[in-house]
C-alpha cells in the first residue's frame, strides 16, 4: 500500500520541458515569410519570359539588341562577390571584430553600387540606340510594314529640318542631301513600287529592304548584287526616257534620284549596306526593325527594372547598418541582411543566362 502510495505520488510531480516551435528568431521568420512571396513574385516574372521568349516566332539576338555578355558576366561576378562579403561580415561580427566587420560591410555596399552603375551603363546604350521599354521614345518596330515606311519617312522629313536650304554649312549640305536621297530614293521609291507591285512577296521584300538598308545585324552580299543589277536597269530606262519626245519630269527626277541613292549605299565598298544607315551615320537616329523587338524590350526592362528595385532595397539596409556598431549585437541584423541579399543574387544568377546567353 504505501509502495504504491510512493509511486503515485512520483507521477505526479513530472517536470515538462518546453521547447519553442522553430528555433529562429521571429525576425529571421518573418524574413523567409517575405521571401517567400519573393520567390512567388519573381517565378512568375521568370516563367512569363519564358513562355514569352519560346512562344515568339523570332527573338532577337544579344548583338541585336546591344547586350553585352561579358558586361553581364562580370555584373554576376560583382554581385556574387558581394555576397561572400556580407557573409565575411556576419562572421566578423559574431566574433566582435566590429571593426573587420565595418570593413566587409562597406566592400558589400560598393559592389552592389558597382552592379547598379554597369546595369545604368546598359541602360544608356539601349537609350542611345533607341531601345526603350515603350513608345513614344523608341525607335524599334517589330515587323517592316507600311506603319515602319511611314514613321521612317516622317522621321527623315524631321531630321531635314535642322538643316535649312539655304544653309551655307557644308557639313548642313551633305546631310540634307542625304536625309532627301534616302526619303526620295528609297522610303518613297520602295513604298511606290511595293503598291505597283502585283506580287505580295515581291512587295513585302521591297519594305524589307527599306528596313534592311537602315539597320541590320550581318552583311547580306546579296543585298549589293541586286542594287547593282538594279542600276544597271534604271540607267537603261532613264536613257531611254531622256531619248523620249516628251519624256515625263516627274518619272526622270525619280530615276535619277534612285540611281544616286543606289550610289551613295554602294560607295565606298557598300560600307552603308555592311553596317546599315544608323551605324553609318552617327548624327543619324531612324526608327529601325528588331523582330519581336518590343516585346524583349518590355520584358527586359521589366525584368531588371525590378531586379535594381531590390538592389536599391539592399543597399539602403546596408547604408542603415554602416553607421552602427557591427558587433555581437548586430549579429541577427547582419544575418537577416544577408539572407535577403542572397536572395537578390541568386534572382540575378537566374537572369543573366536567360537574358544575355539565349
């Protein structure tokens, strides 16, 4: 009896130990909550693009649309970099080496400032060329149509306007001749024999090579066979015209203005057709055909807009953090810092390839 009063009496006076339900900081909880819907926000960007980018018909390649591959490599360098940094931070934090951890903290900062300044650096060079995320800025048309000749004359017609008639300026004169022989001799010239043309596909490749002459990505040999065939005939006509008893003003002014526009594309070893008119001529910006063209622009801009929007993010925690003592204190705030620059790095080694590699 009294044993089993003794055992009784031990049951009950069991000590329960409790233990917390995860074993991190409520911050660094919250912290993977955010980044979790990161990673929601962020997939479903990546995954648009890639229906996007392998449902188009045509996509434009990285020289297309002046993307830089080694520019974009060394911008992943940069920012992987940077997050070996933050960690060497963390360590020498825990360590209460506050000073070395100052130290990591600032190379941190730097080279996510550095990956910001190569990412404006690209952005300048699509500016410069036209490429904008949306109209009206931009220059680029996705397919050459009546819509493209259309802009592309209005645009010639602006561009003669800086330059008056009457201007004494050799430099002005050479322009304007230019800008009249390339809206005279070949938007017009091409647009009127598209409209002649019977054909839909000899009059489609008749706008096609308008857009041609203006700006492509390779050399095309063919291209320079066929405008040199093609004087060849218009001499022909203009001669035969000029012979006529009441030869048309009109039709004799087009001949001869579309055999100097042929002159000046072929001069100089067709330099104007290996490069287009935009390469050619550097004071010369005309809207130009990039198939697909606006929608990469769309996504890419998108893509790393958004991306630079947390890199700002980043670095703004950071500049908050410099100042203070980075000690044993600051440990969870370096770690919980970390952890979301982590994230934007690894959002950025998920983009690099699939931007600027394929």
């Amino acid at each position: 009896m009294s044993q089993h009063h003794d055992d009784h009496h031990e049951h009950g006076h069991i000590q329960l130990e409790y233990q917390p339900a995860l074993p991190i900081p409520n911050a660094k909880l919250c912290l993977w909550l955010f980044l979790s819907t990161e990673i929601m926000f962020f997939a479903g960007l990546i995954g648009a693009y890639i229906v996007l980018r392998f449902g188009a018909p045509t996509w434009p390649t990285p020289h297309d649309v002046h993307l830089s591959e080694p520019i974009g490599a060394f911008n992943t360098f940069v920012l992987i970099c940077s997050s070996l940094s933050v960690v060497l931070s963390l360590e020498a934090a825990k360590a209460n080496k506050t000073g070395l951890a100052k130290a990591w903290m600032c190379l941190t900062f730097v080279l996510g400032l550095s990956f910001l300044g190569v990412k404006a650096y690209e952005y300048k060079e699509k500016f410069a060329h036209g490429i904008y995320p949306a109209q009206p800025h931009g220059l680029l048309y996705d397919k050459p149509d009546v819509y493209y000749a259309s802009a592309l004359k209005v645009a010639l017609e602006d561009e003669a306007k800086k330059y008056p008639v009457d201007s004494e300026d050799p430099v002005a004169k050479e322009r304007r001749e230019v800008l009249e022989l390339l809206r005279n001799g070949l938007v017009q010239w091409n647009t009127r024999q598209a409209t002649q043309a019977t054909n839909p596909v000899e009059a489609q490749a008749l706008i096609d090579s308008i857009a041609y002459t203006i700006q492509h990505p390779h050399e095309d040999h063919a291209e320079l066979t066929r405008l040199q065939a093609e004087k060849t005939t218009l001499a022909t006509q203009l001669d035969e015209l000029s012979k006529a008893e009441t030869p048309d003003p009109q039709e004799l002014s087009l001949l001869k203005t579309r055999i100097a526009t042929i002159d000046l594309l072929t001069a100089d070893d067709a330099a104007i057709l290996h490069h287009g008119v935009n390469h050619s001529y550097d004071w010369l910006d005309l809207p130009f055909v990039i198939p697909s063209g606006n929608m990469w622009a769309s996504t890419y801009f998108l893509l790393t807009g958004f991306h630079a929007l947390h890199v700002i993010v980043g670095l703004i925690v950071f500049a908050i953090a410099l100042p203070a003592t980075l000690g044993v204190g600051k440990a969870n705030f370096i770690e919980a810092a970390g952890l979301y620059w982590h994230f934007v790095d690894l959002v950025w080694i998920f983009l690099f390839p699939i931007l600027y590699l394929f």
